[in-house]
C-alpha cells in the first residue's frame, strides 16, 4: 500500500513538473516581453516564501572590465588558506610574488562549506563561457569566474556585515604575508622595483636590547593601531628619524623594520624628483604597509637649516650673470625643485593621508642641521640615535660572528668601548672570521688592538687640537700687545 501511494505521489508530481515546464515553454514563446517579465518576477518571490537561502555572487571582474576585483581577490586567497582542504578538486598556480612554491584554490563548479560564530555557510565557484565570441587581445576575457556565498536568511545581518568583514581582512592578511616584499626606487616620478632580500633582524641588531625593545614595542603598537588612529582622527601613519655618526646601523635598522612587520620600502630620492607635483604623484602610487625612506635628509638640496641662504646665494649669482650679459648655465644637480614646503605636506599635510599604514623614515648623519619645522613631533614623531657601538651591542656581534656569549677577554673590550668611540661596522670588521673555523681569540684580540689604536689615535688628536689652540691663544695675546690692547683688561672698547 506504501509502495503504491508513494508511487502514484511520484507520478503526479512529474506529471505537475512537466506540466509546468510545458506551460512556461508556451509563455517563453508566445507572451510578450512585458507579460513574461511580471510572471517570472512574481513566480520568484512565490518560490522564496519556501527556499530560505541567499545566495550573493562575488565576480572576478567588476566596474573596469579588466581590473580584477579586490574582494574576488581576497576571497579566493582566504579560501585557498582556509578551505580548500575540504574540496576534492583543486587548481595549482605558481605565483611569482609569493613565499608559497603553489598557491592553492577551488577548481570549477566545487563547493566547500565554512563556519564562522557556530553559523554554517557554503561557498561554491564557478564560471559563465559567453555564447558568442569576441576578438580580445586580452586572454580568457569570455570567462566570466565567480564565487558564490549562500546561507541561511535568519542570519543575514551577521553574514553581511561580521563574516564578510573577517573574510576580506583575512585574505588581505594572508595575501600580505605571502607576498614577496619589494625595495621600491624612483626614477623620477616612476617607481621600479626589485625583490626585498635583506636578512636583517632585531635579533641580530647591534644595540642596546632595552632600546631595541623599545622600538619594537612601538612599531607592534603602530601596526596593529587602525582603529586608534580613526578614533583620534590622524592618518594612520608615524615618522621616525634615525640619525648618528656613518656606520652606526641606520639602513640596517631600516631593513630589520620592513622584516620584522612585513612591509615594503619605498626609497624616495628626492634629488631625482623634479618638483613638488612629482612628489605628490610618487606619494599617491605607494601601497599600504610600506616604509617610505629618505636617506641622508641632510644632503638633499634645500631642506636643511641652510636653505634660505642657499636660496640667497643662488638669486644673487643669477643676477651677477644678468648684469654681465651672461645666460647661468644650468646645472644638472641642481635640477630638483622640491621645496621644504612640499616635504612638509608630504609629511604630515593632506597629501599624507593618501594611504594608511605606512611608516616615513628619515635618516642624517647631522641631526643639527635639518630645519626644525622638519623633524618637530607630530612630523617625525620618534627620534631614534643610533651612536658609538657599546658593551651590550658588542655582545650580540660577538655572538652573531663568533657564537660566543662570554669570553675572559671581553672585560677588556667593555673597558675599550667606554674609553673609545667606534662604530658598530667597525666592531663588526674587526670580529669577521678569517679562517674557517674562526679563531674566536684572535678575532677578539684583533678588536682589542683596534680599539687602543683607535684610543691612542683619539688621544694623540686631542693632544695636537689642544696645541693648536694653545697656540692659537698666545696669537691673539702677542695681537692684542702690538695693538696696545691689555688682553686682561675687560674694558668697553679693550683699549688702554
């Protein structure tokens, strides 16, 4: 009896189907554009009363026709890291920009199903081939890919908002972390870039551990700080001036930042740059999560302490040619119009806000010579020195050439260093094995006798300044005699 209701309930259900199809082939045929519009609009709000699912599509390109969508993007590299364990049928790609040898996703028309806060949700990809083709010179244009999201309707407003949020942000990060980092240079106002390979670290870093730590504490603060920065109302990005004597680590300090967040470099050349639109338009083409670097600030034309007088000088040797009848040659170095005022708006004007995330690094051997307007708080926010290697630094080169932590000659150097003024490049020159295995003594005694030659070299230079200005003294007495003026006396004029 079972067996005969349930088939007799199949055939009149195929019946109604075929029915149905044969009723909507009619109206496909034969009703007006206008008439087959309203029935399938309201035939698909009939149907939604009983399928509680949404569905939203995600495709690969959209707006511009051939600039690939972020968030195809990011949703495809979130599911290749996240799902795409589950799928039986994967596709490979070696991508050239990326620390992974394969970069894994869903093939055509596979679906995975992901859970976010106890919700179920299942993501399904697949592709429209469009029936007529077209000439293109650009490759697979007449396949239209997508991802499709479907979920239950009760819990439309957390997928819409929590779960899309977390899953573009997650394949942003990962993407991010993946990538290869570049060292970006100017040519001009064109960027050409390389790939990022410095082997640079904190852990290796030759300073002080509780300055290092320091540093570090800042730039984690910074880097997870997006939300802060909104709130407060600043662009979410933060100067530092690195400066001190050549050979103290300021590159190197640069390249273990970029390592230890995962950023790119953007070193500006500023006397490449032809003026202050170039700047801007250099500005805008960086990315996000990027260092923007400008070395030596203190050798670029115009942007010291000095500029007005430069400035000066330059007008009034204009003028001496106009009055000889002479044209001022051009002079190539000098061709870069890039003025204080547009460094300062690049700084922290509101060109500067053209993209979060970013540090800008400035470095100088010569800190007393930046204009102050340059290097305020708010524009170069954390000043760093980076002096004169000491004891602690000493210990993690030792380690660093020589694996040794301790060492019954290290007294003596902790002595020398306290005494002497040498910078960490030198400490490190002197501690580079030259035998294989290294000779950890006689590293450490080659350094011990550089920094007393160094000591007795600093010494003997004091002694000879000291001399001159001995000398240079007993002059300005033997003057002020044969001009009858009493170098004791201290009179309105000096005159006896």
């Amino acid at each position: 009896m079972n067996k005969f209701n349930t088939a007799d309930m199949l055939g009149h259900l195929g019946s109604v189907i075929a029915s149905v199809m044969f009723i909507w082939a009619i109206i496909q045929q034969y009703f007006p554009y206008n008439i087959r519009n309203f029935i399938e609009k309201y035939s698909q709000r009939f149907l939604t009363l009983f399928y509680p699912y949404i569905q939203i599509t995600f495709n690969e390109f959209t707006g511009e026709r051939f600039k690939r969508s972020e968030a195809y993007s990011a949703i495809e590299t979130y599911l290749g890291k996240t799902t795409s364990t589950q799928a039986k049928r994967l596709k490979a790609d070696v991508i050239k920009n990326n620390t992974q040898p394969l970069s894994l996703s869903m093939d055509d028309h596979e679906e995975v199903a992901d859970e976010f806060n106890g919700i179920k949700v299942y993501w399904s990809s697949g592709k429209n081939i469009l029936k007529t083709q077209t000439f293109s010179f650009y490759p697979n244009t007449d396949e239209k890919r997508y991802y499709k999201l479907t979920f239950h309707k009760r819990y439309r407003e957390i997928i819409l908002t929590d779960y899309l949020k977390h899953v573009l942000k997650e394949g942003k990060e990962i993407k991010v972390k993946n990538r290869l980092r570049k060292l970006y240079t100017n040519n001009g106002a064109q960027w050409s870039h390389v790939v990022f390979e410095h082997p640079a670290s904190f852990q290796t870093l030759a300073m002080d551990p509780v300055k290092k730590q320091e540093i570090i504490d800042d730039l984690t603060t910074f880097s997870n700080g997006e939300e802060f920065y909104n709130r407060i109302g600043r662009a979410w990005k933060r100067g530092y001036l690195l400066y001190g004597p050549p050979g103290t680590g300021k590159s190197t300090m640069i390249a273990a930042m970029a390592n230890f967040l995962g950023y790119d470099i953007y070193d500006l050349e500023l006397t490449a740059v032809k003026d202050n639109t170039e700047l801007r338009r250099l500005l805008i083409e960086t990315s996000s999560k990027s260092i923007i670097v400008i070395e030596d600030i203190d050798c670029s034309m115009d942007l010291t302490g000095q500029r007005k007088k430069e400035v000066k000088e330059e007008e009034e040797e204009v003028t001496d040619a106009a009055k000889k009848g002479v044209k001022p040659q051009e002079n190539e170095s000098k061709t870069s119009k890039v003025t204080l005022s547009g460094l300062l708006n690049f700084v922290d004007g509101l060109w500067s806000a053209c993209g979060g995330d970013r540090l800008i690094v400035f470095t100088t051997n010569h800190v007393e010579k930046l204009d102050p307007a340059l290097i305020r708080r708010g524009r170069m926010d954390k000043h760093i020195e980076l002096s004169y290697c000491g004891f602690e630094a000493f210990k993690v080169l030792a380690w660093n050439y020589l694996y040794l932590e301790t060492h019954e000659l290290f007294e003596r150097v902790r002595e020398l260093l306290e005494e002497t003024e040498m910078t960490p490049a030198d400490v490190a020159e002197n501690l580079m094995p030259k035998t294989s295995p290294p000779d950890q003594e006689g590293c450490l005694r080659g350094l011990i006798g550089a920094l007393e030659k160094t000591k007795e070299e600093a010494e003997m230079k004091k002694k000879v300044e000291e001399e001159e200005e001995r000398k240079k003294d007993l002059r300005e007495v033997k003057t002020g005699e044969v001009k009858g003026v009493n170098p004791v006396e201290n009179g309105s004029n000096g005159s006896v």
